[in-house]
C-alpha cells in the first residue's frame, strides 16, 4: 500500500472503533465519546495493539503515518486549548473573587499537596522521573497533572447533568476557571529554562505588548474577519511560546485567554469547539495513546495510575468540604462540588503530554497519568448523578414543609 492508503486505514480505525464501541456499548452515561475515545487510543497504542498485533501495528503506524497524524493532532490540540482560553470569563471571577479564590484555591492546593505526596514516592523508584527533570519539576508537574480540572469536559457533564446553567453550574466554572490560569502559569514557571530564560523574558513582553494592539484590533473588525485573525494570532503565539522554550501549548492557552467570547458569539464558539471534537480532538487521542508504554510492567503502572487517582480525588474531595465549611455551603454540596472539579479530561492529557515533550517524566508516568485522567472522568457522573437527585428531592421536601 502507499503512505497515503495506509494514513486512511489510521484513520478508519480512529474514526469507527471508538464510535462502535460508544454507540453500540451505550457507555455516554459512564464514559462520553470523548472519554471512549481516549481509552481506544491507549488500546490501539504499542501498550495493547502493539503488544498483541506487532507487524500489523508496525505496517499501519510507521513513521510517515504517525508524522502525518501528529501534524493533524498538534493543530487540532491548538485550536481546543486556544477554546478552552477563551471559555474562561475573568470578568465573572472577578466579581466573586473573595469566594471564587477560597474554593479555587483550596480545590487546587489540596490535591497539589496530594500528588506532590504521591510523587514522592514515585520518586523513591526508577523509571519515573524524566531525563531532564529536576526532582521538583517532576514533583510540581506530577501534583499539579492530579490537581488539574478539565474546564471543557466539566462543561459537557455539567450539560449533561442539566446544571450547567443553574446557580451551581455557574460557581464551579467560576472555581475550575480560576484552578485553569493557576495551572497554566505553575506549568510556565516548570518549563522555565535558565538557558533561555532571556528569549522567555522576550516571549512574555512581546505577548503583553502585541495583546493590546491585538485587542484594539479585534474590535474594530467585522466578525467574518476576527475568525481570521483569531487563527493568525494562535499560530503566532504558539511559535512564539515553542521558540522561547514554553510550549506551542503555552502558547496556545495564552492566545486564547486574551480573546473575548463576545467577539464570536457564544453559538458559534460552541459550534467551533462541538467540530474541533468531532474531526481533530480523535486523531490527538490517537496519537496520545500510541505514545503509552508499559516497559516497567503493567501492574507497576496500573499502581501508579492508582495512587494518582487516590491523590487527586482525595484532594479534590478535601479542598472543596473544607471551602465548603468556611463558606456554609448547604449539605451535600461540598461533595458534589468536589467531584465535578476532580474531572480530569483532556487538559490533564495535555499537561502530561507537554511534562512528557519536555523530558519531566517518562512515558511510564505518562502512561500512569493518562489512567488516572480516564479514572477520573468515568467516575464523575455515577457519583454526581445520584447525589443531585437527592439534593433537589431535600429541597422540594423543605420547600414544601415551608
């Protein structure tokens, strides 16, 4: 076959397994097409596929595809963090910041201690650190990979739940917003490189500088036209970040933050964001699963995958009942708060892939990682769902006895 044939056979595989196995196995209420597609990723990796059909998946995923793949996936990633930037109104932060960054905060420090704890003992071992980490890089990324929320995926659950636009709905993404700026400003201060930290000094001002001529910019042009520029802008800020040693995802975060959803309007963005899923986000899934490796053995690396999810959940759950009694919260909504932001997701798969790019972990952490992302996610909605049902059946009962 020609590398042209074969990249469609890839991409026959990334397109119909997952769905078959979304549609005809009905798991949306355990695990989304998303979460369905990261998990046959990981199958479809060297770890499962690769173990089992060596030569087939050698002939289907030689080097030409997988170059090809990633190119699709690396702009598919831009384009869904540049989204999840934009997702984030500071505005609204802001106006209930007192609140907003006592939970954010602790919902973010809680878990941070947890994985920094459960790294720690990762770190007692070999074959988890990167090559080219610090022992405190892979410390802070591993704790900060388990105290990440996944604001785009918190999205479609809540939507799912039928929250997103209640009172409730609207404080968690007040609180995973403010946990998402934290996240991407710690990641920035891991990437940071003595050797360029020159070239980043430049980054970050020229950022600063151009983001008020492009804002200017943005609201002078007519809608059709800031769809274009909106693009320019995120390949420029993503060059940028890489050149000066950040991350193209960085970047890409950045690029997007600075943007107003008001620019675009809202059913447009959601369009944009629902198509980015459909035809980009699956090829990235892919090619996150076929950098999964199981070299140390998998119980070793289901262990791992384990004590994270420990960490993270247990973090999680900690920071939002402790927020929850210092700003009397009703019953049951610390816990239900606590497991929505313990939603990891794609931004957890990002982290990890950026700490992997950058030689902080290896690709057994990642591996491990990428588990505890997918734990995660699959555990939100069976233990949110039920507890909501209780909520609102305890306030009809005391709205009726009132």
């Amino acid at each position: 076959m020609s590398t042209t044939e074969i990249f469609l056979l890839a991409m026959l595989l990334i397109f119909v397994v997952p769905f078959l196995v979304w549609r005809l196995g009905r798991t949306d209420y355990i695990a989304p097409l998303a979460i369905v597609q990261i998990i046959m990723g990981i199958v479809l990796g060297p770890g499962v596929m690769g173990a089992v059909f060596p030569e087939y998946h050698k002939f289907v995923f030689n080097p030409d595809v997988v170059k090809t793949l990633n190119g699709i996936a690396q702009w598919g990633v831009m384009l869904f963090v540049m989204l999840a930037g934009i997702e984030l109104d500071l505005k609204k932060v802001w106006q209930f910041r007192g609140e907003s960054a006592t939970t954010a905060g602790l919902s973010l420090g809680m878990p941070l201690l947890f994985g920094c704890a459960a790294a720690f003992l990762l770190l007692g071992y070999q074959g988890w650190i990167g090559p080219k980490a610090a022992s405190w890089q892979f410390l802070l990324g591993t704790g900060m990979a388990c105290a990440v929320t996944a604001l785009p995926v918190l999205v479609l659950l809540m939507e799912k739940l039928e929250i997103l636009r209640q009172p409730m709905g609207q404080r968690i993404l007040r609180y995973a917003s403010l946990d998402d700026v934290a996240i991407w400003g710690v990641l920035a201060l891991i990437m940071l490189d003595w050797e360029r930290i020159g070239r980043q000094a430049g980054f970050l001002a020229a950022f600063t500088v151009l983001t008020f001529v492009f804002r200017r910019l943005m609201a002078r042009l007519e809608e059709s036209d800031r769809w274009y520029v909106a693009l320019i802008w995120l390949i420029a800020c993503g060059f940028g970040a890489d050149w000066a040693g950040l991350h193209f995802m960085v970047g890409a975060f950045l690029a997007g933050v600075v943007m107003d959803a008001d620019w675009f309007g809202r059913d447009k963005l959601d369009a944009l964001f629902k198509n980015v899923l459909l035809v980009l986000m699956p090829v990235f899934f892919l090619s996150t699963g076929l950098r999964t490796k199981w070299d140390m053995g998998g119980y070793a690396v289901f262990f791992a995958g384990g004590l994270l999810l420990l960490a993270s959940v247990a973090g999680k759950l900690a920071g939002a009942h402790i927020a929850g009694r210092l700003l009397r919260w009703k019953s049951g909504e610390a816990t239900i708060i606590g497991w929505l932001l313990q939603t990891k997701g794609l931004i957890e798969i990002i982290f990890a892939n950026i700490l992997l790019d950058k030689g902080i972990i290896t690709s057994e952490t990642f591996t491990a990682l990428l588990l505890m992302a997918v734990g995660s996610t699959m555990l939100t909605v069976p233990f949110v769902h039920p507890r909501l049902n209780r909520q609102e059946h305890r306030a009809l009962v005391e709205q009726a006895s009132s």
